[in-house]
C-alpha cells in the first residue's frame, strides 16, 4: 500500500483504539488493517503500538509519529477539499484566450461582464492570433473560429461568426461594383492572411452554387483592423467578420459587395484542455457565453 494509505490507517487505528474498527471504516477487514500496520512498523524499525486483549495504545515513539500522521492527513484532506470546492463553485484565476481582434471587440466586453456576475473570480486576458497549446500556455478555455482539429479538447459550440465582403463607397466609385464573382480577379483584394487559402476567395452563389474565385492586391495583413483600415481608406475590397465590419457598414463608409452572395462562416467554440472533471469556473465562463452568439449577435459587439 502507498505510505499515505497507510498514514490514514494507522491515524485510525491510534484514535480507534482498535484495528477492528479502522476495518470497518475503510471496508477491508482486520488481519488485512494488522498486516498494514506491522508493515509501517518494520519499514520504519519501531514499534508503534501496543497490543493486548483490551486494545491498543500508542508507544511512545507511535505517539510522535501519530502527530506528525495526523497533521499530513489533515493536510491532504484540505487540498482534497479545495479542490472540490473548486470544481463546485466558480472562482478563482481563470485564463482565457483568444485572437486579437474578437478579444478586443467581443470577448473583452464579455469577460467584464462575467466578472460583474462572479466576484470570486480572476480573469487573465490572452491575445494571439496563432494556435495555442492550450496545456503549455496553462490557458483555461480559449475562444475559437473553425473547425476543431484537436479531439482531446473539451468543446462547447457556442454559434457561427458570419462574414461579409464589403467596400467603401469611393472605392466603387472609381473602380465600378462587381456584379459577378468573377469580377472580384479584376479588382484590388484586401487579403486577411491568416486565413487558409487567403488568395482564394470561396463564397455560395444567389442559387447557393459553390464559387472560387482567385484574388490579388496590394495589402495583405494578419491583422483584421488593419485590413478593416485599407477597405475604409478606398485601398480595395475585403472579406470581414461582421463584428469587425458592422460599426462601418451602419456609418456608411463601407457598403457590402455581392450581397445576394452567401460568404462562409466559421463556427465559434469554448476549447477547454480535458472534456473531463471541468473546473467549476470553465463551466460557469461556457455557460455564460453560451446563448450570446445568436442571431445578429454582431450588431452588440
């Protein structure tokens, strides 16, 4: 038996007084609880206890050592306790990352939120738009775009993030409105790099037929608020999440472009290290966001 195992036992044993009843309580029986205790004795070469037809007591050198049993089990109980605790109520530091720009706009506002509702809780903010190992980075739960490669992870979906193609009006002024997917090769792309496949446009035609388009331009950023800069600046055409470009849209220094055509959109997950034993906090942050990507969720954002 493992040396804890056996601190627990004997603790009993001394504050029993009886090896029958320390059986009892760990649902073994009494040879196996004498075996155990005997075995503590000559692993560490003393004896702890005395045995006679009325009992036991502790020898002189078992009642330092019971001290000491009892403080270590006592010990382990307590962080077995916190730990519960943990699992049950949410508090404590939560890490919580995501890409730059939905961090910024929609996770931040959303976090600030949870907060309000947890005091108890702590929270860490991580932007990154690369992937990130979530056990290495020590992060929580992560908000993410796509779909998951990763079928270890926890998951919970929690909506779609739709896109839009979008340009400013002087933009299509000067170099005219597409009315066809195929137009798009012909004018200035403004590229998102970090999407797979960046230089190929995918898009649904207005009968829902599937299009690709290849796309060219002179800008091209992994960062969306710089692309969202270049559409409103005039510099060309940009495929952008709603939530980046609705504020523009409803100001009108962007129109939308090909809007009888459906872009793609990526699905929105919580990612958390293990599906199992979920901390009390992960599973109150998901349920929290959960219900906040419904329809037109970008318009709050």
């Amino acid at each position: 038996m493992d040396r804890l195992q056996a601190m627990e036992v004997f603790v009993r044993v001394a504050e029993s007084g009886s090896f029958s009843q320390a059986a009892r309580e760990f649902h073994t029986t009494q040879p196996t609880v004498t075996k155990q205790v005997a075995a503590t004795e000559r692993r560490l070469g003393v004896r702890l206890l005395n045995r006679n037809t009325r009992g036991v007591s502790l020898t002189e050198a078992g009642a330092l050592y019971y001290e000491k049993c009892k403080a270590i089990v006592r010990e382990v109980q307590a962080a077995d306790d916190i730990a519960r605790q943990a699992r049950s109520e949410a508090q404590g530091l939560l890490r919580i990352g995501t890409s730059v720009a939905f961090g910024r706009r929609v996770v931040v506002p959303l976090a600030l939120e949870f907060m309000r509702t947890h005091p108890q809780v702590q929270v860490d903010l991580s932007f990154d738009d690369r992937y990130v190992d979530l056990v290495a980075q020590g992060i929580d739960v992560a908000i993410r775009m796509g779909k998951l490669a990763d079928s270890t992870l926890g998951a919970r979906y929690l909506g779609s993030n739709p896109w839009v193609m979008a340009a400013s009006p002087a933009y299509l002024q000067r170099h005219g409105t597409p009315a066809a997917a195929v137009e798009l090769s012909a004018h200035q792309a403004l590229i998102y790099s970090s999407v797979v496949g960046d230089d190929v446009w995918r898009l649904y035609g207005p009968g829902g037929e599937p299009l690709t388009v290849p796309v060219a331009g002179r800008l091209r950023s992994n960062n969306l608020s710089a692309v969202l800069a270049a559409a409103r600046e005039g510099l060309g055409i940009a495929l952008l999440p709603r939530y980046v470009a609705e504020e523009s849209l409803a100001q009108g220094r962007l129109v939308p472009v090909l809007a009888d055509h459906r872009l793609q959109e990526q699905e929105i997950h919580a990612v958390f290290p293990s599906p199992r034993l979920v901390p009390a906090k992960v599973a109150a942050f998901t349920a929290f966001l959960q219900g906040r990507f419904g329809e037109g969720w970008w318009r709050s954002g």
